[in-house]
C-alpha cells in the first residue's frame, strides 16, 4: 500500500482567526488518493491565503490547478488533508461558516421540474428565510437577473444562460456578506456577462466580500481589486491587478508605409513581430527600450511612419507568463 504523505500537524482550529478578514487559511492542504491504483495526488498545498473584506478577489489558474479545490475546503464540502482555514473568524466547515456565504458552483445542479420563482423560493427557505420572505426576494432577483417575464416557464426549459442567471440569483437571495462565484460568465453571452460584471460590482458597493473564479481574464481585470494564481495546486503569486499588469515587459506597435521589403535585422529576431496589413506594416516589439533603435533604423530604410502606439500587458500577459514559467500551457493539464 502507498501511503498517504505525512500532513504538518493541523492548526489550532479554535484559536483566534483575524476578524477582519473575509477569507483566512494557514497551511490548507488536500490530497486525493485513487481507489484503485492508490497513486496519491495533490489538489492542494499548504495554501495561505487571505481575502480582505469588501474586496473583489479574482483566483486564477488553468484547470485542474486547485481552484474548485480551494474553493470546495472552504466550503465544507471537502475536508482537508492539512492546514485550516476560516470564513470571518468562524472554522470553515462549520454551520456558522456558512451562514454568511453566497457559492454559484462552476456547474450548478437544478431541480428542471421547478420554476424560477419556486427554485429561488426554495433557496431562500434553505438559507434561512421565512416563507413571505423568500417569496418577496424570489420575485425581485428573479427579474434583477432579466427573468422576471419567464415566471411560468419551467427550468428544464431554460437555456445554459438562463440557469446561469437563475443560479446566481440563488447565490444573492439571502444578502450574503461572502460571495463565492465558480465560473459566474460561463454560457453567458456579452449582454449576460455585463449584466453579471453590474451585478458584482454591485454586490462590492453593498461590502459584500467577492471571491470570483473565471477563465474570462479581461472580466477578472476589470472587476477585481486584487487576484491570485495557483498552479499545480500551490498559489504561486498574490498582488493587485495593476502591480501584475507592471511587472510585465510593455510592448509598442509601429506602423508605416513603404517597408514592405525591409528586411529586419538578426538582432531583433524573436523581439519583433511582423504583419503586413492592407494599409501599410506593423511591427511589435516586445521590448519598449527598442523604439528609438527600430524607429532610426525603419526611417534610413526609408519608411513613412504613421503611428507609435504603447501596449499595455494584460492580465492574459501575465497569466500566461507565469503558466510557461511553471512548464504549464493548454496542452498539458493535470486534473486534481
């Protein structure tokens, strides 16, 4: 038998947790051993992490890196091998941990015989809710989330962006003070996603705590206020969305016209990339410290330039980086 990796002794899960955090693990830990083959794998290591309250927290990685797994400890519905972890003070794992939390899972589960308002009813009554009170909230996040004309229809009839919104409005219908969202863009078209991207900052404006999972990097960008990455189930970097974007070379698009033959030079090879374009060429070099060289050498070879553009790196920039630096791209994920 193989046996499992010895775990650092757990943390003191009653000792004092910082109250002024949201999100709170020391040490958060989890490993998966396979029924038959008895291979161990981890999903998770020695994860420390904090989420501040009131703040967008985007968490990022590829499949299989531990999102859902991190996600899942701290929710309960995983225990962990290792390590501990608190929701505002509370163990995680506990009734009282939860009270306080909104999840809309990656892919949420449905009962397709309900309708919108009953699902949202429902909901409502299993967060806590009276009766009268669920009803009331039921109507009105029904039509927040654009379905109010669909009261009648029932969910087996709904479209993927249909569920998706309906899940959402579940997650929201008991004002919870912690918002964990798995994925909330998928099978959301451009006006679903920018009805969820109003409704987050919303939520943020209201000091609802934001924990958002999503592969859509430029929603991620423009809505949080700091992000994580995790891959191979270790968090490799913390920091806001600007210091990412910042610690990435910046590139420069130049255009001209007349440089159709030019030829460019060997030691600009793998730092300059070319397009010829109906209405002249353009060059992007990815290292800005080259403009002054490029530009004098394109004018000898007789070129008109037209435009000398900075490119801000995107988070997508970023993430990549990081993957390729960890030997991780899209072709080669492992599942936790």
């Amino acid at each position: 038998m193989i046996p499992v990796p010895t775990d650092p002794p757990p943390h003191d899960v009653t000792s004092d947790a910082p109250r002024d955090l949201a999100v709170h693990t020391r040490g958060l830990s989890k490993h998966y051993r396979h029924p038959w083959t008895l291979r161990v794998t981890t999903g998770l290591a020695d994860l420390d992490l904090d989420i501040r309250r009131g703040e967008v927290f985007g968490y990022l990685g590829p499949n299989g890196a531990g999102k859902t797994t991190t996600i899942k400890l701290l929710l309960g519905l995983l225990r962990p091998s290792g390590g501990a972890g608190w929701l505002f003070g509370e163990p995680i794992g506990t009734e009282a941990s939860r009270r306080r939390v909104g999840f809309l899972p990656e892919q949420p589960y449905f009962y397709d015989s309900l309708t919108g308002p009953e699902y949202l009813e429902y909901a409502g009554r299993l967060s806590g809710l009276d009766g009268r009170e669920a009803r009331k909230r039921a109507a009105h996040w029904l039509g927040r989330v654009g379905l109010g004309a669909r009261r009648r229809l029932p969910l087996r009839k709904y479209s993927k962006g249909m569920l998706q919104r309906v899940g959402l409005a579940a997650s929201l219908i008991h004002d919870p003070e912690l918002l964990i969202l798995d994925e909330p863009m998928s099978g959301l078209d451009p006006f679903g996603r920018r009805d969820v991207r109003e409704l987050i900052l919303e939520q943020k404006q209201r000091g609802v705590t934001v924990m958002l999972s999503s592969h859509i990097l430029p929603d991620v960008e423009m809505l949080c206020d700091r992000v994580g990455v995790v891959l191979g189930g270790t968090l490799r970097r913390t920091a806001t969305v600007n210091e990412l974007v910042a610690s990435q070379q910046q590139r420069v698009e130049v255009r001209c016209v007349g440089a159709p033959l030019v030829t460019i030079p060997a030691r600009w090879h793998g730092t300059i990339d070319r397009f010829e374009l109906p209405e002249g060429t353009t060059f992007v070099l990815s290292d800005e410290n080259d403009v002054n060289d490029v530009l004098a050498w394109l004018i000898g070879a007789g070129a008109t330039l037209r435009a000398v553009t900075p490119q801000r790196a995107s988070l997508e920039d970023f993430f990549l980086s990081v993957a390729e630096s960890q030997g991780v791209d899209g072709r080669d994920r492992r599942s936790a």
